[in-house]
C-alpha cells in the first residue's frame, strides 16, 4: 500500500479524483472491520474476539480463528506502527499452544466436533494488522520459528479496505528446498510411477516459486500453498495424475475436458473451486498461468 495511489473516475466531467489513504480513527475500528469479514479477508473462520487468557497469563486475544488448512491463528491489531504487536502476537501464541484443549473446545462451540478433531497443531499462526511496520519488524520475524504474517492496511474513503502482506514466515515448516523436493518425491514414489515422481517434484517447485512468502502446510489428505490464504492445494498422486484445486473462478476459465474442471460446490480435500489435472510435465507448463492468476489473487 505504501506506493499504491487509488483514483475514483468522475463520470460527471470525465476527471479523476484522488481516494486519499487513511488510517482508522481508533484500533478497534479495524479490529470490527476485519472480525465481521475474516473468511473473506484472510480465510480464516472467526471464533471469538477479544478472549481472555485467564487470570494467571492476564491478557486479551484480539481476534482468535481457525484458517482454510485448520490451524489456530492469533490475530493483533494496531491502529498505526507499534514495536511491540509482534512480541504480544508470540506471548499469545504460546499461551494458546499450552492451551490447547480449551482451544479445541472453543472449536467445538463455534464450528463443530469436526472442525475441532481436525485443528492442525504442528503449524499455528499469528497476523499482525497494523498501520505499518518497521524493517526491524521484517527481520524479527525471520527469526522466529512460528508462521507470522505482517499485514499493512489502509481505509480508502469511506467504503474501501486495502491490505497488504509485507511480511509471510512459514517459521518451524520452512525447510530448504531441496529437503521439500525430497519430501515430495518420497510422497510420490509411494506410486511406484517415476514419471509421478518427476511431476510432484516440478509441481512443487513451481507453487513455492511463485513468488515471496510462500507457506506450505502439510494435511493427510493434500497439502497447501498459502500466501495468507490458501492459493493452491496439492493431493496425493494418484497411478497416472496429479489433482490440483486453484483458488480461480471456474467461470472465467475455458474448461478442457480431461485438464480443468469445475468443482464448486462438489465435495474434494483441499480448497479452491477449479480442479487441474496433472498427467506429464507439459500439463504443468499449460497451468502456469492457472497458478500465477491462483497466486495473486491470494
């Protein structure tokens, strides 16, 4: 948002008009905001706001979720730049870790006993929504080995919220590349198929290669791409396929039988609502554009 500038085109005298940026007047105006949009905002099911740690911890949670992949994040927010949103966000991310069956509960409450024997505990997350931050608030969360995501926000005018991710750590999943493509090679020679094999590795090495900020979170039943929300989610090879769903509008995609189809609304692992089906290497050069498109709308 830093260098973006917004315009409102006048239709009365054909001019252009400045939407000047601004910040919210106070920090629970932002907190509202997000909290009545979460899922839309930053794919995450909300559970509560402003939950209590208890007497002996002493603190308040701003925003409590549970993300596409089922993992607990921790939302803070601050109004304009404030060293100490990360620090707070970690003191209440262990918290939550010791708490886990309270957690869980809450889970149960809100979304059910299936949503909560499915809360993926290996990969919590914490988002900070602030005004701004500091190079030092990039670099510390480099440093960490929790998933931290740092989003900068913006009120254009009276009706329009701009948020952008200035940060993403995958924190303690963050392994180097050539362990992932090991990983994803072992998942795949489960098929016996070589060819299976060379196609999770190159489909692997495309989705992390995106762009910045790639997280990867691993499921039983598929594994995910996330750049704050999910963008694409890989299954298990299949004998002679590999099934991967985009978050890309079936609608405006040119269907092709036997590659891309729609699944919205059809029960699948993973999320998105185009499903491409990956047979050889030249499928996944014919999916770039799928993937990219998958990649910025995230």
């Amino acid at each position: 948002m830093s260098g973006l500038k917004l315009f409102r085109t006048d239709t009365t005298n054909g001019g252009m008009t400045e939407v000047v940026p601004r910040l919210a007047e106070v920090e629970a105006d932002v907190q509202g905001l997000v909290e009545a949009h979460m899922e839309t905002l930053l794919g995450v099911r909300f559970l509560a706001s402003e939950y209590s740690t208890g007497p002996v911890h002493g603190g308040r949670i701003d925003s409590l979720g549970l993300d596409e992949n089922g993992s607990p994040v921790v939302i803070e927010y601050k109004r304009g730049t404030d060293a100490g949103v990360i620090n707070q966000g970690l003191f209440y991310l262990a918290w939550l870790m010791d708490h886990r069956a309270e957690v869980e509960h809450l889970v149960r409450d809100r979304l059910g006993t299936a949503a909560a024997a499915q809360v993926l505990w290996s990969a919590p997350r914490l988002i900070c929504i602030a005004g701004d931050f500091t190079r030092y608030d990039v670099h510390a969360v480099r440093e960490h080995r929790r998933s931290i995501d740092l989003v900068r926000y913006r009120l254009f005018g009276s009706d329009l919220l701009g948020l952008e991710t200035v940060a993403s750590v995958s924190g303690g999943m963050q392994v180097a590349r050539r362990t992932r493509r090991q990983t994803v090679a072992r998942a795949a020679a489960d098929t016996q198929s070589p060819p299976m094999v060379e196609l999770a590795s190159t489909v692997d090495e495309v989705l992390l290669g995106l762009g910045d900020g790639v997280n990867r979170v691993e499921r039983k039943t598929y594994r995910a791409y996330q750049r704050l929300r999910n963008f694409a989610c890989l299954c298990p090879p299949q004998r002679t396929k590999l099934l991967v769903y985009l978050k890309v509008n079936p609608k405006g995609v040119d269907l092709v039988p036997g590659f891309t189809r729609d699944v919205s609304g059809l029960g699948h692992h993973g999320t998105g609502d185009l499903e491409v089906q990956l047979r050889t290497l030249r499928d996944v050069e014919r999916a770039r554009g799928l993937f990219r498109a998958s990649y910025a709308a995230a």
